[in-house]
C-alpha cells in the first residue's frame, strides 16, 4: 500500500497525527518537501512528540526516509536525530544526498529578504527556506553529499555570499573568518551524518520492490504551494500530492491512496488572503480555546471557518481519495459552527478559488450554520462506532461529503493518537 497524507488548507491540519496513527500499518515514512519550516505533533500516551524534518512516521515505523525535494537544517536535524533516539524511536533514517542543506547564512537572508519586503513580506518561519530554495535553483546549492568535502562547501559558500552580497555586506558573514567557521560547522555536522547519506530513490525503490507498505508526509499544504497557494504568501516548495515524484524520486502511478488532511475549521500562520478568517472576539475566543500558536515559531495563528470551495479545490488538484478531518473535538466545543459552500460575485458562483487580494474584491462568501454536537464519548470513538456519533456531528460530516463528493475517511476527535475513528476500515484498502 502506498499512501500519500497531505495538508488541504494553509498548513497544521494535523498531517503529524494522523500520520503517526495510520504509521503502524506502514513500515517506510518519507518525507519530500520542506525543512523545519514544518511542525508535525504527535502524541501518544499524553507524551508531546514534535517532528520538524524527520517524519512524524517515525515512532513507528522501520525506516525514515529525508527526501531530495527538502531543505535540511544539518545542525537541527542531528538534535532531532538524538530527540528521536531518547523517544526510543528505532527507525532507520536515511537522508538523500540530494537534498539541500540550509546554513546560517540562508537563515539571516530570509529575515533580510522579509525586510526588504516590507508591505509585501508574507511572515516566514525565519528558518532559511526560501533562500536555500533560491540557490538550488539558481544551482548554486549546498547539497547533503556536498556536506562530506570542505573544500567544497567552502567554494560554494563564498559563491552563496558573492551572489548574495548586497543583503550581506553589513553582516557577521561578510567577515572571511565567520564563513570559515560555518564551513568547519557544516563538514563537523557532515561526518556525523555521513552513515545516513544515500540516494534515497534507489533506496525507495528497493523497499517498493521488497514489497512494504510506504506512507509520504506532506509538509505545508496546497494553499502554501509555490505554485497553487495564494503567492506569494506561500512557501517555496511545492506541497501537492505530485511533489512525491520530484521530491521523493518516486513514481506518483504507483501511489494507491491519497488522504487529505483538513482542519474542521481553519488556521493559517502569517501573512495573505483567508477568505473565511474570523476576526475580534470570536477569532480570540477560538485561538485560546484551541490553543492556536503555531508548532514551529510559537506565533498566534489566525482562524477562521471550514472553506468548502477551497476544499473542492484542493481535493482535485490532489486527486484526494479520502478526507481525515480533525479537530472535530474543538469545534463541537463552540456554540454554532458556519461552514462556507460558495464564493459568489454579483451574484454568480464561482468556480476557481481567487488568488490575489485583487480577485478577492467584491467576493460574497455563502454560510450554512450547524448547531454544535458538544463533547464525545470515547468509547464510540475507540470502537469506530461512526453511527454513534451525535447527529448534528454526522450532518455536518454529510455536508462535506456531499459538496466534495469524496468520503471523510478519518474522523479525528483529540490530539492523542487513540482519538481517531476510522469510518470504514474496508476503504483504508488491505491495511485494516
Ligand atoms: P501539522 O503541521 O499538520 O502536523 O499540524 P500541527 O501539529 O502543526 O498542528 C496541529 C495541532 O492540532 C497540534 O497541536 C495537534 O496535536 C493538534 N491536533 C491534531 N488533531 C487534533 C484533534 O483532532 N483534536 C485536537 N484537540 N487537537 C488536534
Ligand atoms: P506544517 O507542515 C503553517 C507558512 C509561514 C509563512 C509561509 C512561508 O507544520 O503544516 P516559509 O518559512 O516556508 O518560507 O514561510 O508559509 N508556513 C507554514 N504555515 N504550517 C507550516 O508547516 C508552514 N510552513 C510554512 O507561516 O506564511
Ligand atoms: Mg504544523
């Protein structure tokens, strides 16, 4: 069985959870896009686990895989390897050599280039992402294989610093010595993960041909996408179900299942358009409720209501199978629940998302309201009793299915891995 599980909406959908919960059927976790831009929580037996570059697979199953598609931070990623060993996670890692590596320098640029920015800066986590992305493309990258020979680290960061000069010329790096000490830093942290490095695609093909079961992590989500999301507040990779291939180096028609990740009502963190935002008190109400402050930087994130155009969107553009909706605990905690079923102008349904404040303009969102199904028993969840659930839960649950035509799979119900119901084990193919 081959799955992909990915963010539908603006990121922190929960893809960690429910990617350690469906884990335990899978023995290969591979993550393909993004650095530690991303924050993943897991948690199990009320224990808080935090993944950022490894996958949230990685408690259970027997091998993670890094793919070429990321952007790796080697001094967090050696921290998160040691995180991992003391959670007594066992899984092997195995990191492509391909991948490229972020370094202080790419870490001070993004703050510089949100500052240049200034109206337009979209509120990055600050981690180096966009500008390592810059020199890959601009091959002027520092791959992980790169990590194993000084002089070559060395040439390229002074090419990095010479294309990058005019943001770097004030700062610590336009000292010759300060460069020396990151290419000391980067070889120190390269020998240390030389027993890691390989071409993960060769390596993910021998597991595929072996035979075992293999789940793809997404990082970010389809709103976030370089390409799809609401440029240029997004990231710099791409987060679609198709990035596997470039990502990863595996064949997307090999893939058997396609779970999309959403959030039963929606947060986004940092800048740019969000049709369904709330604003004022019932925003404030809900970010305390839920405890919305984002994984990776700490910062309040803005929340609004469950956007069903964005959805339809994004199912399609993913080709998604099945739904796992989280966070339907929080939601059933609020008085009334709206959820948004069209973007109309002048009258007229849409059939596209907006992708520019400008589009945005003149744009009528339309409501329907549901009255709240409050707490739930966690019997009916352990024994997937979906029938059993509060009625005004499964109404709610009908509307989304009906207007996506595509199934809710996955119901999460609690942050503990243990609060998942899985609606009809027959549709997670032969895994259950
Ligand atoms: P990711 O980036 O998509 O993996 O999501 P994050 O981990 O950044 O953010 C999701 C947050 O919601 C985390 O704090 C999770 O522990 C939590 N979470 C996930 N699913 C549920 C759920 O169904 N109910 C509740 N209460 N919390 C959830
Ligand atoms: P996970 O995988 C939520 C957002 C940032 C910013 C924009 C660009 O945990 O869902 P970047 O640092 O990537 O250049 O920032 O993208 N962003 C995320 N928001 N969850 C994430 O990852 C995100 N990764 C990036 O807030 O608006
Ligand atoms: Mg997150």
């Amino acid at each position: 069985m081959i799955t992909v599980v990915l963010g539908l909406q603006f990121g922190d959908e929960g893809k960690g959870k429910i990617t350690d919960f469906l884990t335990s059927h899978y023995q290969v976790a591979v993550r393909f896009s993004g650095g530690n831009n991303a924050g993943h929580t897991v948690v199990v037996d009320g224990k808080k686990y935090k993944f950022r570059l490894i996958s949230s697979g990685s408690l259970q199953s027997e091998t993670v895989i890094l793919g070429n598609g990321m952007v790796i931070e080697p001094f967090a990623l050696l921290e998160e390897i040691d995180t991992l060993r003391e959670s007594k996670g066992k899984a092997k890692i195995r990191i492509s050599k391909m991948a490229h590596v972020v370094t202080p320098m790419h870490k001070f640029l993004d703050v510089k280039e949100e500052e240049v920015r200034g109206k337009l800066s979209l509120g990055t986590t600050a981690q180096g992402i966009g500008p390592t992305y810059e020199d890959k493309y601009a091959r002027t990258g520092i791959r992980m294989a790169d990590l194993l020979d000084p002089e070559i680290i060395r040439q390229k960061i002074e090419t990095i610093y010479m294309m990058k000069q005019s943001l770097l010329a004030d700062s610590e790096f336009a000292d010759s010595k300060r460069r020396e000490q990151i290419v000391r830093d980067l070889f120190e942290a390269g020998k240390k993960l030389e027993p890691y490095l390989e071409y993960t695609e060769v390596t993910l093909r021998r597991l595929y041909d072996s035979g075992k079961s293999i789940i793809f992590e997404g990082a970010q989500a389809t709103m976030l996408d370089i390409d799809f999301g609401m440029y240029p507040f997004v990231t710099s990779s791409n987060a679609v179900a198709g990035a596997i291939s470039t990502g990863a180096g595996f064949p997307f028609r090999k893939v058997d299942y396609v779970l999309g990740v959403a959030k039963a009502y929606m947060s986004k963190v940092g800048a740019g358009p969000f049709p369904t935002e709330m604003l004022g008190k019932e925003a404030d109400d809900l970010r305390e409720l839920a405890g919305e402050y984002g994984t990776a930087t700490g910062r309040p994130r803005r929340v609004g209501w469950l956007d069903l155009p964005m959805l339809k969107y994004t199912t399609a553009l993913n080709d998604v199978d099945g739904i796992a909706l989280t966070r339907l605990d929080t939601l059933g905690d609020l008085d009334r629940i709206k959820v948004c079923t069209s973007y109309r102008r002048d009258g007229k349904e849409l059939d596209y998302i907006p992708r520019s404040f400008k589009d945005m303009e003149g744009l009528d969102l339309v409501y329907t309201e549901f009255d709240s199904w409050g707490k739930i028993d966690h019997e009916i969840i352990k024994q997937d009793k979906y029938q059993a659930l509060p009625q005004n839960l499964r109404n709610y649950i009908s509307l989304i299915e009906k207007e996506l035509g595509i199934p809710v799979d996955v119901l999460s119900l609690g942050e503990g891995r243990e609060n998942t119901l899985i609606r009809d084990k027959s549709r997670l193919k032969d895994q259950y």
